[in-house]
C-alpha cells in the first residue's frame, strides 16, 4: 500500500474541518491583575477616541506627596518581632492612611484625569491629520504624524516610583499604561504600520506589526498584514507561521461551533497553506539533502529491503549456491589470515568468497566491508584483478558495485558496473545494474537506454522486464508497466515479485478481481509469504472488509516479523474501521504500537514516520508532544536517500513547527479543548 493512501495528514485547516482540532487552554488573569488586558472585538481599531475616561492606575503616582509616601514605605521596614515593634508598625501604617486621605481631599486625581482628557484631545488630533494625509497618499508623512501621537503617550508616563520599578523589572518602558491609551498605542502603531506598507518601508512596517502583536497576539490586521509582508520578502517559511496562527486563533474562538460540527468559514483558505508549503518545502529539502550526502556513515537498508533486492535478480539463487560451496565465514577466515604468502589476487578472491558468504548469512555489514577491501586491492590496478582465479574480478566487481549502491555511493556503484561491463560486455544483467543505479539518480531516460540494451541483447531477460516495469510506475505510465509485467511472467510464470507488482497495478486501476488473481497466484508458490498476504489484506482494505484485512496483515506479520509493511498497514486498518456503536474511536493507541514495531524491524521505513508523527499529533494535548513528533520527523530525515523521499516527510516537519512556533507567538503552551 502506498504511503500516501489513506494517509492521516493533519494541517490546520484539514484539522478543523475534521473536528480534530489543535485549540489551546488560554491561561486567565486575574481581575485584580495589573496587566490584565481587554479584548479588542475583532480587532478593528479605525479611530482612537475612547468611550469614557478611566481613571489611570498611575494618577496617586504624579504627585510629589504621593510618591514620597510610596518611598517612605519601601524604605521603612515593615516587619516586627515584637510588642514594641508592631506598636511602632500601626502607627507607620495610621500615619500612611491620613497621608492617603489627605491626597484624596486634595483633588489631585481629578487634575490628572483633566490631563490624561487633555492627552486624548491631542491625540486625536494628530490622528485625524494623519487620516488627512492618508487620504491623500502621503502615506510617510502620515507615519510621521502617528509617530507624534504615540510619542505624545510616552512622554505622559509618570516618573515611576520604586515599586513599579521594582515590579517592572528596574524598566520604565515596562510600566503599563491605562487601558484607554493601550489601546490608543495599538490603533496608532497600526495605522503607522499600515501607511509604512503603503509607502514601501516595509521593514518598519513588520517592526510595527511585532510591537502590536505582543500587546494583543490576536489583532487580526497585523497578523495579516505581517503575513503579506514576509511573503513579499520570500519569508515564506515565517508566513506559514502566521496562516497557522490565524488559523489556531480562529479554531480557539470557535470551539463550541466546531464541537457541534456548525459549519465555519476559516479565516484562509487552505489553498493559502499549501501554497506556502510548497514554496518552503523544497529550500528545506535542498538543505536536508545536502546534509545526508556529506554523511560519511551512511546506512545500508534494512536486512528484508536487501533480501528482497537481492531476491528480484535472476542470479539470485545461482550466487546463494555458490556461497554455500566456498564455505563458512571461519572456514575463508582461516585461509586469508593463516595462509602465508598470499598474492593480493588471492586476497581479494578470498574477500570476494567471505563477503558473499556474509551476504548468504544476512549480514551485510561485514559483506561490504569484504567487498571494499578486494576492491581495494584491484583498483587502479588491473593486472591484479585479471589473476584472480575464474570470474572472481567480475563477481568482484558486481558485488562491489551493488554494496556501494546500496549504501547509495551512486557514481562508485555505477564506475564499478561499467569495468565490470568491459570484462563482460554480453552480460544482460549488469546493464539491469547499471539501470538501476541511473533511477536511483534520477536519469530516467538512460535507464531506460540500458534496459533497452539488456533486452536488445537477451530478449528473454526477465530482470530488464520486471525493472523496467517499476521505471514505467515511476514516469506514470501504468499500461506499459502492465505490459513488461505480463511478458515477464510469460517467461517466468513463478515470479512472485512481477505478479504482486501487477497484483498493485491492477488494484490502481479497479480491476479488483484480477488483482485478485494474481495474490491468489502468487500464494500457490509460496503460501508463507510475508508479501503476498500484506497484499491480500490490501485487497480486503479495498473492499473496505477492515476485519479480514487485519487478518491477513496479522497473518503477514507471523511469517516474517522483520518486513515493516504489514505494521504499517494493519494500523491503517485499525484507523479505518468503522465504529460498531455511537461515540466509539479508533483504537488509536494500538495503532501507534504497531507504527512503532515498524519503525523498530526497520529503521529507514518512512512511511511508518509520517503515519505514527500525525497519530500523535491528533493526540497532543500540549506543545512538547508536538516538539517530540519534530524530533520523530528528524530521526527519519537521515535515511532518506531521494529528494522524494524527504519531500513528504519534510512537509510534515515543515507544517509541524509552523504550528508550535504559531502557538509559541499566541502564547500557548496547550492544545486541550476547553
């Protein structure tokens, strides 16, 4: 089954439509709380004039009397242990309470609201002449202007006591102001921010547009036109940030809606996401890439991908004989370390023998490691290579070429299969090879020149066939694939591999019974096979028969534990099944058990990622899950060996952090429902 049916993908806008949603429990304040800050409605801020004047929590502050008595306060240590102490301690607090009183006969606060009246009067002004020169389109001269008014708010803080310094953190710009003229700041920084976009500062303007946002995270207009503007700079990365706090912000507000499944219009669309991932995605493929081909240790494959490999080559059992016959790894172990006078042509026939029997063994580590060293001893030195005894420099060769594919050493690979070639120009097979390998690169039409040559030189090459079949799927041309898969197996009518291939053509196409077919053709040669009853359970999932899919997949697992797929695709059946009774989920613990083991019996198998990662995501309740499923992404990316194959799990990774670092700016620290 392909990754990418029935894939669990989970982007905001998806999420919402589904009812899974990624919502956040918003931390409250209390009402006695200094910074306790008031919605804006919707966030439209088009004049500044306030409704009434709230006394300012500063205006006991502006007087010198005041701010004395605050002083003596801090400065007299109000602490007693005892009797005579806290007699002197009640008359410190009599004489601060006839200090406050007599602040408050003096009338002072009404002078501070004339003031703080007057600022707003002013205020006003300057926004209506900055309103007049927008009209205009003298969009800088009206910054200017809005820049005068918000500077007009911060020469009216008051010199601030000892205490607001000390609860401001010793930082004057930190003393808050009253909640009218915040919310003047936020409109004025807006409208300046607005008329820097429109005349073409538009660094000013996203400076602007952060300042509004840490005092109100959910204005909407600076959000957005944040996001307008990291797209015009290409900072597509950041302006996925802000679709996915639009989007989060609006899942929040929603919430109830969206539990009731009432239908809502997001505030983007989705086109808006995928657009943006697909413009940040390839710059971070690029750099992952580049990453894991500077990567001197690369890993080989899994055991089951390299049997299978090995297995779908005509040779294969030819090879698997002759390693039986060389003897064991101690029998050729002996004989390359206890033989004294070995030439270097009988070194490398003798790591030629002990890699293959390695390979025979399943331990394909140490077969490279041989198959590197009588290269080693052969390269650029040909006269060794053609004492060896028999065909042993060719099988050198070969075997070398396919340990360097494997780890994919592509140009070595390919170097070691052309000298090979030369030795043996009528050998079909290694053209395959060499096939192979331009696939692997991405050179598609001179692998399809080889596998033309191959056939041209044995039309009976079923290799060429069955390989050239899988080029055919990769260019999207089904027909001609179906086609080299019927003729292979004409020739090769027990070829297990080209009929479950055919089996999945077949299937793609809604042929179901001549999938069908095929499976049952392919379980008649081998009824234990792994594949073939992950196929049939593929079949079944189809069908949508979820119970007998989980049988087969069960079933596939029994015979091999090592092949990843049946993990993999009995989650997904698990997923898919429907619910017997109102309310009931999908055992998604379960599923993620299983993606689990498919990541334990095989480390590189990446569809197992991408599943497990939005499993978990469905379940975060809280942002370091969601960090967890980044590092589970990073943990796949370095077996990648295509850009293919790290363009899907890129794009997760890539939505994922977008979505932390979109919650990290509207200050959540929780994905629960509330």
């Amino acid at each position: 089954m392909s990754s990418k049916q029935q894939q669990l993908w989970i982007s905001v806008a998806a999420v919402a439509a589904t009812g899974i949603l990624l919502v956040y429990l918003a931390s409250t304040v209390s009402e006695t709380s200094p910074q306790k800050k008031k919605k804006l409605g919707n966030g439209e801020e088009d004049s500044p004039k306030q409704r009434g004047l709230p006394v300012s929590p500063s205006l006991l502050k502006g007087t010198s009397t005041g701010k004395a008595a605050v002083d003596q306060s801090a400065a007299t240590p109000l602490v007693s242990n005892n009797s005579t102490d806290e007699k002197r301690l009640h008359l410190q607090i009599e004489e601060l309470d006839k200090k406050g009183k007599g602040l408050f006969k003096s009338k002072k606060f009404l002078d501070a609201a004339k003031d703080e009246k007057r600022l707003h009067l002013q205020i006003e002004e300057l926004d209506k002449k900055g309103k007049g020169l927008f009209k205009s389109k003298k969009f800088l001269d009206a910054a200017k202007v809005f820049s005068e008014a918000l500077d007009l708010i911060e020469q009216s803080k008051p010199a601030p006591t000892a205490t607001e310094l000390i609860l401001s953190g010793g930082e004057s710009s930190n003393i808050q102001l009253s909640t009218s003229l915040n919310r003047q700041v936020i409109t004025l920084t807006n409208n300046r921010s607005a008329m820097y976009e429109k005349g073409g500062l538009l660094e000013l303007a996203l400076e602007d547009c952060n300042q509004i946002l840490v005092l109100d995270a959910s204005h909407a207009k600076a959000r957005t036109r944040k996001l307008r503007i990291l797209e015009a700079q290409k900072e597509y990365g950041q302006a996925l940030v802000q679709v996915c706090a639009m989007q989060l912000k609006f899942m929040q507000d929603n919430r109830e809606k969206l539990r009731m499944g009432l239908p809502v219009q997001p505030p983007v669309p989705q086109q808006k996401l995928e657009e943006l991932v697909e413009q940040t995605v390839p710059v971070q493929v690029d750099l992952f890439y580049n990453q894991n081909q500077d990567r001197k240790d690369k890993p080989l494959p899994s055991n089951h991908t390299l049997i299978g490999l090995l297995k779908s080559f005509d040779g294969y059992n030819a090879w698997m004989s002759k390693a039986a016959k060389d003897g064991s790894v101690q029998e050729l172990s002996a004989k390359l370390h206890t033989e004294s006078g070995l030439s270097d042509s009988a070194k490398a026939s003798l790591y030629l023998k002990r890699g293959r029997r390695y390979a025979y063994d399943q331990k394909f580590d140490k077969a490279t490691a041989d198959f590197d060293a009588g290269f080693a001893l052969i390269k650029n030195n040909a006269p060794v290579g053609e004492a060896m005894e028999d065909d042993d420099y060719a099988r050198l060769l070969e075997w070398t070429g396919m340990a360097k594919h494997w780890k994919y050493d592509l140009d070595n690979a390919l170097t070691c299969y052309e000298i090979c070639s030369d030795l043996e120009p009528m050998n079909a097979g290694l053209l395959v090879k060499r096939a192979g390998v331009k696939m692997d690169g991405g050179k598609h039409d001179e692998a399809l020149e080889l596998f033309d040559a191959a056939l041209g030189l044995d039309p009976n090459t079923a290799d060429a066939l069955l390989h050239r079949a899988n080029l055919r799927l990769i260019q999207m041309k089904p027909f001609e694939a179906k086609q080299d898969l019927e003729q292979c197996l004409a020739l090769r009518p027990n070829h297990i591999l080209a009929r479950l291939r055919l089996a999945t053509i077949l299937m793609n196409s809604s042929d179901t019974a001549g999938a069908k077919e095929q499976v049952d053709e392919a379980g008649k040669i081998d009824p234990n096979n792994s594949d073939v009853h992950s196929y049939r359970g593929e079949l079944f999932f189809m069908q949508q028969e979820m119970e007998k899919a989980n049988e087969e997949f069960t079933k596939a697992i029994a015979c091999n534990p090592k092949n990843p797929t049946p993990y993999v695709n009995s989650a997904l059946a698990i997923m898919n099944t429907p619910p017997t009774a109102p309310g009931q989920v999908p055992d998604i613990p379960s599923a993620m058990k299983l993606l689990e083991q498919a990541i334990e019996v095989d480390p590189q198998f990446q569809a197992a990622y991408g599943q497990l990662g939005q499993l978990k995501l469905s379940l975060a309740t809280d942002l370091s899950v969601a960090r967890e499923v980044v590092g589970l992404y990073d943990q796949a990316i370095p077996f990648c060996r295509t850009k293919e194959e790290l363009k899907e799990i890129v794009s997760m990774r890539v939505l994922t952090v977008a979505q932390i670092d979109a919650a990290a700016e509207l200050g959540m620290e929780t994905f629960a429902m509330t």
